[in-house]
C-alpha cells in the first residue's frame, strides 16, 4: 500500500480555528499519512513562535456555550475576548484536550510540512523572524504540487 | 495478557491517546506489545482505526470500569 497524503488548508487564527488543522494533521501523519499544511491568511499566525496572541472571541459566535447567558453588547465589551480565551484554556487544560502549543509540536515531530504564504507574510508585512524555523515559504503552486496528488484535502 | 511496555495515556483527550500510542510504538521492537489504559470513550474506536490503517494487530480491547485497555502488537 502506497502512503496516503492529506492536505490542509488553515486559514484562520482564532484558538478554537486552530485546533481542526493541528488535530487532523498530527493524527493523520500518526496513521502514516505525509501531511502538508499550507497556512494562509490568518492561518499563518498560527506559525508564530509565540502564539500567546491566539484568542477566542465570544462576539459573532452564538453557538460558542457560555456558563451565563450573555447579551452581544457584553460580549462586545473591553476584556471579554481575553477573559474568553482563559476559560477556554483552563477549559481545554481540565478536560485533558491538548494545548495548540503540544499539538504543533507534535506535527513537527511526526514529520508533518508546514508551508507558509509568501503573499501573506507581504500583505501583513509580518517578519519571518516571529515564525518558528522550518516552515518552506510559498504560493499557491507551491500547494497544488503536493494537493494534487493527495488522497484528503482539506480547506480549513 | 503479556506486555513489553503500558503507555499511561489516562484523563488525556483526543487525539493524544493516539499520538503517545505511536511515539510509544516507536520505542518497541517488532513483535512486542505494547499495554495502553485510557479514559477517553473515543478511543475505542480510534484504537481500531489506528491498528487497521498502520498495520499494529489490536490483539485487544476490553473496559475496565470506566477506563479501557488495549494492547497492541507493533508490526
């Protein structure tokens, strides 16, 4: 049997976006899968060696759960994204799911590719410097060449 | 049953009872069995999934109470 190839597309960076990228690509390279995430957009934030900046946002999310019901104009208020995030985390930490931290390590680990827009990184004018080592910078062919050959892809 | 190695993958979530199973596997030689003890209910199928698609016989798979056992033959 020929190894099987799955492709992923992220382009989003909010905590709870991060985690289907991260979550099927370590998965599938542990079923032996060769896997290659193409990050763009706000899914290349999700590279950078701090990822402390990755929130949650309970505004224009209705089915996110809330222990109190709570009207958009709360949601809306300063330090409700922050104070989000950290019961997300400590939510994520108590049930024993991953941190996006461990599950990136671990794609790297288990061989998984990560490829980073080149057009983005000049969109954004973000630094190279703030991403972790590794990452193979490119455009939209440079996916293609590998997602055209691949049993999953996946646009996240 | 006999076993080379138990991988603790209690109170973890999904995926990680997979990943740990295949960096465990990874320390083992061919042949060997490798004791796995979970609490997570996704497992059961995901052990399944796993044995099938890498190769590693799942010689079994049986709950204890509320956590569950599989044991792992590496290929």
């Amino acid at each position: 049997m020929s190894q099987k190839k799955l492709a992923i597309i992220a382009t989003k960076g909010t905590l709870d976006m991060a985690y289907p990228p991260f979550i099927l690509a370590s998965t599938a390279a542990a079923l032996d899968y060769e896997v290659q995430i193409f990050f763009t957009f706000y899914g290349l934030t999700l590279l950078r060696k701090d990822l402390s900046g990755v929130k949650i946002s309970p505004l224009a999310n209705p089915a996110m759960p809330m222990p109190v019901p709570m009207p958009v104009l709360v949601s809306a208020l300063p330090g409700m994204e922050s104070m989000a995030t950290m019961m997300m985390k400590q939510k994520i930490k108590s049930k024993g799911v991953a941190s996006i931290e461990d599950l990136r390590a671990a794609c790297i680990e288990s061989g998984v590719k990560f490829i980073g827009c080149e057009m983005t990184v000049d969109l954004f004018d973000f630094k190279r410097e703030d991403f972790i080592d590794g990452i193979e910078y490119g455009g939209a062919s440079t996916f293609f060449e590998f997602a055209g050959n691949t049993d999953i892809c996946l646009f996240v | 049953m006999d076993f080379n190695k138990e991988l603790d993958a209690r109170g973890l979530n999904c995926p990680l009872p997979i990943l740990k199973t295949k960096k465990a596997l990874g320390e083992l030689a061919s042949g060997q069995v490798l004791k796995v003890v979970s609490t997570d209910a996704g497992s059961v199928k995901d052990m399944e999934a796993f044995a099938k698609q890498t190769g590693n016989e799942l010689l079994g798979s049986e709950p204890q109470g509320k956590e569950y056992v599989f044991f792992l033959k590496k290929k």
